[in-house]
C-alpha cells in the first residue's frame, strides 16, 4: 500500500531528457493523502530537480508520488497523520507498474458517535485529511457513505436535503480488512461490501424522547382545552388540532420513541401489569370476554347448522349415487355374462376354422412332397441315362481325348420340420442347462427377441446368445460378430460369414417361422450407427416382423460405450453362471411364431401386470407378450412376468446417471 504526500508535474514529452516525475494520471487526480494499492514497485535513480522554465504541457495530468526525488536523510519518521503503520520509512525514487485507489473512512478513537453526528449537523466535522473520505462511522459498524459534503474551509457536514431524522446508512456485511491510523483514519484493503442503504435516525435517546414527550404534552394540553365538549366533539377536536398542529418532523419524532420504548423490555412488561390494576379496565376487559364468548359460542352454533345441513343434502346424494350404481353394476354384470358366452362361441368357431385350415395345410404340403419325390425320381432317372449314355461314347471312342463330365445337380434340401409346443419347451430346459439363465429369462428373450433387442452381458453371454439362434433357426440362423470394421448396416449386411443378409431372405420368405439373428459384442464397435436402424426398419415393416435378434456385450477388452438413445431400445440381462464346456444345444426344428393363447391366458396376464406399478403402453405390451408363452409345467407366468418388468424398470433408469446395475456394461466402460 502507498499514501501519496507529494504530488508534482514534469515534463511529458517523448524521447531524451531528463527524467520524468509523471508517472500515473489516476493517482494525479487522487491527489495529496490519498491511499493506494500499488503492484510492480520498481526503484529509480535519483535525479536532481531541474530549473527549467518551459511550461508544463496541458494534459499533464500524471504524477508520481512514488517516483520522486528526496534531499537529504533518506530515512525519517511517519508523520503523525502515518501513525499505525510499523517502522520507519526511505523517501526515495520508485516507480509502479499498477495502481488501484482504496476507499477512506473516518472512526476516530477519541471521539464518541455522538459527537461525530453533532458536529456533521453543525457542518463543522473535521476530518485530518485533504483527499476525499468515502465513508464515515456514525455508530458502532453503521457507516455513511452518502448525505454528506466537504465545505470549502475543509469541514464535514449533512447536504441540506439530508435529514438527521432519517439519514442512509449502510453497514458491512462481515469484518473488512482495514488498516486504521492513529488519526482516525481507516484504509479498506479490499473495497467492503456494503448492505443495502438503510435510512436511520441518528439523533440520540434523549433527545428522542424530549421531542416525544413535548409531542404528548401539547396532546395533553389541547385535550384537557375542551373538557366540556361532548366525546365526538372531542374526537374531531383532536383530529383537526393534530392535522393542523403537528408536522410530519414531529411524528417522525413520536415514531422514533416508540422504536426506542420497544427495546426496552422492562418498561414493556410493565405497562399491562399497570393496566391490570385498573378497576375501569378489568371491568372492559371483562365485558370485552363476554361479549367475544358469546358472538364466538352463536357464530360455532350457525356454522354447525349450515355443516349439517350441508352434509344432510350430500348425504341424499350419495345415496342417490349408490342406488343408480347398484342399478349400473347389475347391467354390466348381465353384459358382461352375454360378452362371455359370445367370446366362448366365438373362440370355438375360430378353433374349428383354424383346425379345418392345419388340415388343409398338412393334405397341401403333403401333395407337395409327393411332387417333389417323384420329380426326384424322375430326375433320377434321367441322370443314370445320361451316365449310360456317357460310358458308351467313351467305350466306342477309346483314342480320343479323355472328356471328364461333372455332374452338378443338387437335390432340393430337405424342408426342416416345425417344433411343436413340447419341443419348444424341452429346448429351453436344454438352454438352461447349458446358459446358466432360467426358463423364465429365456421364453422372455425369445418373447421380446421380435419387439426390441435382449442383451446378454457376461463373459460367455457371446456364446450363449449364439447357442439360443441355433436352438430356433438351426443353420438358417444368422451369427453376426460385431467389430470395429462394422459401422453401418451395409457393412453387416455384406458380411457372408455372419449370414445377416441370408436371415432376411429367409424371413421374408417363411413369415411363419422365427429367423434368430445373433449380434455378438455389439460394445466391440459403434452400434448407435446400424442397431436403432434395425429395430424401427423391423418395427415399420421394412425388414421382415419374425426377424429375431438376439445380442451380446462383453465385459473386457476393447469396447465402445453406448449412448443413451440407444439404450432404450435393449434390455439387458446377466448371465451369472459360466457356461459349460463343450455343451451344444440340438436343433429340434424351426419355432413357429408363438401364437396368442387366447382370452383367459390374457386375463391371466393382466392380473399380474396390474398387481405392480406398470404403465398403460406396456399393460399392453406385456399382456401381448405374455398371452404367447407356451402352457407347461416347466414355465410358469408368473415368473415370465417378473423378467418383463425388469425391462420396464431398465427403459425408465436407462441413461440417467447410472441408475441401473447393468449401464456399467454399456456406458463409463473402463472407468
């Protein structure tokens, strides 16, 4: 910090010269006594004080009262406006690279508040400094820093339109950082925060309650001028006597009294006590009880009349309600036992169309294979006649050159057999056995395989989705390894080996079977280019509807987190157990789309779903889903529900902040 006690002006020009005293115009303008935070203090030579009579330049305006010349001792003692700062000091030449004006105040030590805000009334404050004072304590922590002005003989006083009675303060909203001087001086190291400005009387107690008190006497005065006039005349006596006599000064004055008196606790105690002891005011204030009794016990009696009568008309409502409700409720139960008998014969219709439908299916595909057995034979033949044909020419032309005939004729393949409701199930026990996932986690990945993607996460979740798409589709199905080179559905699509091409057109030509595709370690590369494609292209009907994906996400290695629009449309589930070696799931024939098991398996299927907390579209969803799993011992619905609803809780978590167990494995992936 450094305090400016000379200021002067030199030469402002450019080039050679002798040197410059001028340095800073900011500090120029603080002028003599003011306060400043300086950075970059560098010492100067010193220099001699030229006799030159050039005129100083007009814009002249820096100085510098910390680069200036000093004759004699280099050291002295601070001056007793410097006291409060340690030690002795060396005049000499400096100069600064920056320097910021600090604020001034003024809470001299042998001066009490009173006699600040005394003297600042009578314009005659002196203050032991000629810079500006930013602020100025009037009472313990409660500064001024506006309403008040330095005259021209150098003395502090209120502006004329500033009144004592209500003059700004502000306060400091902590302890500043200050260095306080001996003179009363204090220099704010940094600027304090000051409170919003609040207006405050700075008078003193005593002359409060004077003005308070000639207030009250001149009420007294002129009440006790009328006492013969009646009380209403006496009450417009006063209101007049008050409007024309009393200024806005004086109930200003009557105002701050009562602020005064309401911080004395004492004398506020004491006032009722007082009164208690009144014979004329226990008598109002007992008339006063009486009167509230009775007007509190009539209004309580109406407001219960009005309550029961109100409540005796609700009553005659609801009854009203719950007959037309009985009545209601009968309806519905008729209508609802002619929807049941209309639903059953229905139901049986349908069955026997289907039957007559199977029949006439087995009686075509079993013309077909006839066909197909005798073409076969045909061609058989005509193929042992060809040989035939070939051993004579080669038997007759025995010096010509040796013509080796290849036969390329392939039978049609064979058409796999459709597995039926007991063979889907048996292979899923078999998938159990080998996965380490329960039947239930299993028919629920086959259920959601065609509406979204099930996701296996584990170390062998590779191969057990693979083991699942060959347990449905058998060689037809589709095994598809991600990786960082399949990034659009083009480049899956043009791998032969995973066979994702070869699915399609199978789909699209038995749309009355399941086509897996498996899509292992779809983390290996990034998935958010092709995998939301094939689900809404399946979803809208561009790729076949029986496309069946199941994926994998490994747990190691190299992966690429998924990003959480993507997220939505897997549902994740852990295979905890490790699968066993060398185990093969058999292919028992192609599964069938599993069909809607009817009305009761769907009445089945909303009791439990409406059991938990689950929303409408996936009421829905679920009941859909859950109406198409095979009846057997070995799954059971309920179970099958319970592994949907962690998809439901998966969809509302997935992406917000790793609120599921399972993001760990698609996103933060090695952190």
């Amino acid at each position: 910090m450094a305090m400016v006690i000379e200021v002067k002006d030199g030469d402002t020009g450019l080039g050679s010269g002798p040197p410059k005293e001028i340095r800073n115009g900011q500090i120029h303008l603080g002028g003599v006594d003011s306060f400043w935070l300086v950075t970059g203090v560098k010492k100067e030579p010193k220099f001699v004080a030229r006799n030159q009579e050039a005129p100083v330049g007009l814009f002249a305006t820096t100085t510098s009262p910390l680069a200036m010349s000093i004759k004699g001792s280099s050291q002295f003692e601070f001056s007793s406006r410097l006291q409060g700062l340690p030690g002795t000091g060396a005049l000499d030449a400096v100069s600064v690279a920056t320097a910021s004006r600090l604020s001034v105040g003024f809470s001299p030590h042998d001066m009490s508040h009173e006699e600040i805000v005394t003297q600042l009334r009578q314009g005659r404050l002196f203050i032991p400094t000629r810079c500006k004072v930013d602020a100025i304590e009037v009472r313990m922590n409660v500064w001024m820093t506006s309403g008040f002005i330095r005259h021209p003989n150098e003395l502090y006083g209120l502006l004329p339109q500033t009144s004592i009675r209500s003059a700004p303060t502000v306060a400091t909203d902590a302890k500043p950082s200050w260095v306080r001087l001996g003179d009363g001086l204090v220099v704010f190291n940094p600027q304090p925060r000051w409170s919003p400005p609040v207006h405050m009387d700075m008078r003193s107690d005593d002359e409060i309650l004077k003005s308070a008190e000639e207030w009250l006497s001149r009420t007294v005065v002129a009440a006790s001028g009328e006492a013969g006039a009646s009380q209403a005349n006496l009450s417009e006596l006063m209101k007049a006597r008050i409007s024309g006599t009393v200024g806005d000064q004086e109930k200003e004055d009557l105002a701050a009294a009562l602020r005064l008196i309401s911080t004395r606790p004492s004398l506020l105690d004491a006032i009722p006590q007082m009164m208690a002891r009144d014979p004329k005011w226990q008598v109002r204030i007992l008339t006063f009880e009486q009167t509230e009794q009775e007007r509190l016990r009539e209004e309580i009696r109406q407001r219960l009349v009005a309550e029961a009568e109100e409540q005796e008309v609700r009553f005659v409502e609801l009854r009203a309600l719950v007959v037309d409700t009985e009545q209601r409720l009968a309806t519905t139960a008729h209508r609802e036992i002619l929807l049941r008998n209309a639903s059953e014969q229905h139901e049986k219709s349908l069955r026997e169309k289907i039957e007559e439908a199977a029949r006439g299916i087995g009686r075509n595909v079993s013309e077909s294979a006839r066909q197909l057995r005798e073409e076969f034979e045909q061609l058989r033949t005509e193929i042992r006649k060809v040989e035939q044909m070939i051993s004579t020419v080669t038997r007759e032309a025995p010096s010509r050159e040796e013509v080796s005939v290849t036969s390329a004729i392939y039978a049609p393949p064979p058409v796999a057999p459709i597995a039926g409701a007991q063979d889907i199930l048996r292979t899923i026990q078999e998938l159990a056995k080998a996965s380490g996932l329960t039947p239930s986690e299993l028919m629920a990945i086959v259920l959601y395989s065609t509406e979204e993607v099930p996701v296996l996460v584990g170390e062998t979740a590779a191969a057990s989705a693979a083991d699942i798409a060959y347990a449905i589709g058998g060689d037809d199905a589709a095994v598809v390894f991600c990786d960082p080179t399949h990034v659009s559905l083009q480049d899956i699509m043009r791998d032969e080996a995973g066979g994702m091409a070869k699915a399609i057109e199978n789909a699209r030509s038995r749309s009355d079977i399941l086509v897996p595709v498996a899509l292992c370690g779809i983390t290996s590369g990034p998935c958010e280019y092709w995998l939301p494609q094939l689900a809404e292209m399946r979803r809208i009907g561009r790729l076949p509807m029986n496309l069946a994906f199941v994926a994998s996400a490994g747990v190691d290695g190299l992966r690429v987190s998924v990003p959480n629009s993507v997220l939505r449309y897997l549902f994740p589930i852990q295979v905890s157990q490790a699968k066993k070696p060398g185990r093969v799931v058999g292919f028992a024939g192609h599964w069938a789309l599993l069909q809607d098991g009817g009305n009761e398996r769907k009445e089945e299927a909303v009791e439990l779903l409406t059991a938990t907390d689950v929303d409408a579209a996936f009421l829905v969803r679920g009941t859909k889903m859950l109406s198409r799993v095979p009846v057997g011992p070995e799954l059971k619905l309920a179970d099958v529900a319970a592994v949907l609803l962690r998809q439901q809780i998966w969809t509302k978590t997935a992406g917000d902040a790793f609120d599921h167990e399972l993001t760990r494995f698609f996103q933060n992936l090695g952190g």
